[in-house]
C-alpha cells in the first residue's frame, strides 16, 4: 500500500537516534556510503555527508517520502519547461541558460547568451572606449549573485575592474564611484522589471555623477539587464545596449543570464562559459539521478532530517576560502527568500520550512561563533566548503593551517571532549557535512551554486511547498510607497519614527 506524505514524514520520526560516535563505530564503510565525488572534466568535488545523522535506513524511508512527493514528477516539470510556480504561473528556466532544458528554451537562451558574448567582446576590444571600470546597479538577486562570481572568480588580473552596488544607501554608491574614473566606466542597470526604486535611485545618481564629471552623454555608458527590453528603451537606454533575459528566470537563480554580465566582463567570455559549464554537469546529474545517489537531493534529505525531525532552526555554511566569502550572504537569499513560506502548495498551513541560513569564513569565524556551535545549546548542522588547491601564491603554510583547521573542526564538532570541568566540556554528536573541490575555478564555482539551487527545490518539494515565488518581499515595498506618496497614517510607533526623522 502506498503510503501518504504524512504517514511517510511519521515513519521518519519513528527512527532511533544513537550518536555519530555509535555510527561510525556500527559500520566500517560509513564514509565511502556517504561520500560521493562529482566530476567535472578536468576537476571534480567531494561531497560528505558521514558526519550527519544519516544512515542508509533513514536515506530509504527519505527515499519513499520523495516517491509519495512526486519528486520524480516535479523534477521532470522543472526541466520541461513547465509551470512550478503555481502561484504566478510560470516555469522556472534558469538551466535552459545552462543548456539543460526544454529545446526551445535552450535555443533562446543560448541566443540571449551570444548576444551578451558579442557585446562583451567588443567592450574588451575597445569598441566603447577605453573601460577600466564598470557599476553594476542592482539588488537581491541582480547584485548577490554576480557580487559572489566576481569576488571569487575576478580576483586576479580582472579584465574591467567591477563594483557591485545594491544598497540604496548613499555611501554604498560613493564608495564604487571614489574607485572609478568616470572616463573609463560604463554603468550596468540590473532589474528584471527595470522598475525597482533602489536600482533606478542608484542608476539615476550614476548617471549624474557620469555627467557632473564631464562624460558627455552617460546614457551612451549604459548597459540594461531585464526581462522587459521595452522598459529599458523608455528609460533611454539604446536597444544595441540592452541585454534581454526570458520572464521565466527568477531573480535569485538569474546569475546564468544576462544578469551574469559584470561576470563576463571581469573574467572573460571564456571563464564565464566554463562556469555555465560546471552548473550544467550538475544539472545532467541532478536530472538523471535515482534516489540517495542525487546529491542535492541527500543535501535536501540532510537538511530536513535536521530542520523537521531534529527541530534545527538555522543551518550554517562556513567557507574555508577568502574567495568564498559572500557564499553565507548568496545563499541566505537563494534559501530563506525560496523556502521561507508558511503554506504549502495549496494554501493550507506547512509547519516548519526553511532553517535560517547564517555563516561566515574559516578561520576568522573560528573566534567569533564556533563557540556557540561547540558548547551551545541549539542544534546547527554545519556545512564546511574548502579548496584543495590554493587560491595564493604564499607560503604553503597558510593553505596548510587553514585545510587543518577546516577538518578539525568537523572532528571536534562530531567527537566533542568530556570533561569533569563543565565549562571545559564539549558535548559533541553535532553534525556536518563537507564539500572539498580540488579547486576553486569557474566550473567548480558554477557546480556549487546549481547544486545548492537544485538542492533547494529538492527540499521544496518534499516540504510540499513553492520556492518561486517571494510575496513576502513586497508588503515592507507597498508601504514604503505609501510613506512617499503620503496622506496615510500609521502606527503609533512608526508614525513617530517618521517624525524623528523628518521623512514622509
């Protein structure tokens, strides 16, 4: 008899719950069944999930929760091109710009993507001028993910030097302009709608600051990145110098799309393909994949397994890597924004959803959180991300230690230290998981972020809930219009804020 997703989600919670101790201990090939290496061409990661709660019993009993979730049904959706998002009735694309996907999807998509590849060349080819430097206005999705790619892939000897800017605060703006020449910078204007006040504030004031500094027409310095060309042309952007990106591409997962553009031009074309490249492998494998052996969806079985089961309420991701420092800050959007929702499909209430996502680089966080997770009292699984290769050409030391330090960590969280003293007592049997690439390059990079991407839907679904779409976002945008349009009042409170400070 089939069993129902609420009978399966029980028999879940009917399993035993020795010690990561006790489990190692019980089975001698722990960490080759719960170990996978994901291959890349050339390069290739590790995947470890033998330091979590998992066992190949409670892997099956997630296996048929999936089955009764129609996972299998909704993953064939998603890469059909068909509606996932129910409540606004779109499809979800974003790995037709990866090439994996419906035809006709991947055809427009790899259209879109020449278009930006020529522009991109003729600006490295001096086609507009000597560019040193280039503004990317946008936010949320349109500023974290390329912020992300360009400080982890840009570093060395950048084509154009590229400045993120997403908040509307003033000094974010200041702080990119006292680094650029206005001679040599072009501006990008990132918003799928090209309505979004922060980014249309921003490009306004960049724009001025364009002509204030002699540029005589700073439109002409401008490259628009949206799903609606036709907003961007009435805002005076020439249409040579808009790059399109299909409606069906949500903001968060629009990295691979024209919204990549800052990418491209820091890196190149070249490095910029070989990272749609890597994130395309990921998705062949999360595509074809049966079961336990899909890793985003053993990434997903983990993180449910401790967010519903366990009563975990953050999950923490520590990147043992100075160029993957903004990884904490990608993903809190990428999750908390997909799966921070309180129904499920239907409308109906869902319990718990989405952890909080939180974290930080090893080592600094080390000396600032780690105490919390080692001697705390809340349960966090922890996800460690590190590089075999290093990313500088220093003493072999500095990568040694901080490799040594990363592993460590993960020992002590799972072994703890008794101790008769209790403020010298580490309790220990707390979990994590580790993610090793044997480098850091654009595929690799491109690999992490599907995989965390797929690993996202992968817990929508089980959780029966949508991770396309974001009301939540828009309530705090309605009255932020109502305060500068005025004539309404508000809590007592907020109406003597407002007061305080002169606005409204």
């Amino acid at each position: 008899m089939t069993l129902s997703r609420e009978a399966a989600w029980k028999k879940l919670d009917l399993h035993p719950d020795p010690t990561l101790e006790e489990l190692f201990a019980a089975d001698a090939e722990r960490v080759e069944k719960l170990s996978t290496r994901l291959e890349l061409g050339e390069v290739g990661i590790r995947f470890d999930w033998s330091k979590t709660h998992l066992t190949q019993d409670l892997l099956t009993d997630f296996e048929t929760l999936a089955q009764v979730s129609d996972f299998d049904a909704m993953r064939t959706k998603l890469f059909n091109g068909e509606t996932v998002n129910p409540t606004e009735g779109r499809a979800a694309e974003h790995s037709a710009l990866r090439g994996v996907g419906k035809d006709s999807s991947v055809e427009e998509a790899a259209a879109l993507l020449e278009r930006m590849k020529l522009l991109v060349e003729a600006i490295h080819d001096g086609a507009f001028g000597d560019v040193k430097h280039l503004i990317h206005v946008g936010i949320g999705g349109s500023a974290l993910g390329p912020a992300l790619a360009v400080d982890a892939l840009g570093r060395d000897d950048p084509k154009v030097d590229v400045h993120v800017v997403s908040n509307i605060d003033g000094v974010a703006l200041e702080e990119a302009f006292s680094h650029c020449d206005p001679a040599t910078t072009m501006i990008a204007i990132a918003s799928k709608t090209f309505t979004t006040i922060e980014t249309m504030t921003n490009a306004t004031s960049a724009l001025k600051w364009l002509a204030d500094s002699g540029v005589s027409d700073p439109t002409g310095r401008v490259i628009a990145l949206t799903a609606y060309p036709e907003k961007a042309v009435e805002w005076g952007v020439d249409e040579t110098r808009i790059l399109p990106f299909a409606e069906s591409v949500g903001g968060r997962y629009s990295l691979w799309s024209s919204i990549g553009f800052p990418v491209a031009m820091s890196v190149g074309w070249d490095d910029f393909a070989a990272m749609l490249d890597g994130a395309a492998k990921v998705d062949e494998h999360f595509r074809d994949t049966s079961g336990r052996d899909n890793l985003p969806l053993r990434a997903a079985f983990s993180d449910l397994y401790y967010s519903q089961l366990k009563g975990s309420q953050t999950r923490a991701v520590f990147a043992y890597d100075e160029r993957m420092r903004l990884l904490p800050d990608y993903l809190q959007q990428l999750e908390m924004e997909s799966n921070g929702k309180s129904v499920k499909v239907d409308g109906t209430p869902a319990g718990s959803t989405a952890p909080i996502t939180w974290g930080g680089v090893g080592t600094d966080a080390q000396h600032a959180v780690f105490q919390l997770l080692h001697q705390g009292t809340h349960l966090v699984p922890v996800d460690f991300i590190a590089s075999i290769e290093p990313g500088d050409m220093l003493d072999a030391a500095h990568h040694h230690i901080l490799l040594m330090n990363c592993f460590a960590q993960g020992a002590a969280l799972m072994a703890g230290k008794q101790s008769d003293d209790p403020h010298r007592h580490y309790p220990g049997n707390r979990p994590s998981a580790t993610i090793l690439v044997d480098d850091l390059d654009p595929a690799t990079f491109g690999a992490l972020v599907a995989f965390h991407e797929h690993r996202v839907f992968a817990a929508a679904v089980l959780m029966d809930i949508n991770p396309f779409d974001q009301f939540g976002v828009e309530l705090g945008k309605e009255i932020a219009k109502k305060i500068e349009k005025g004539g309404e009042s508000f809590d007592a409170s907020t109406e003597a804020l407002l007061k305080a400070a002169g606005v409204g």
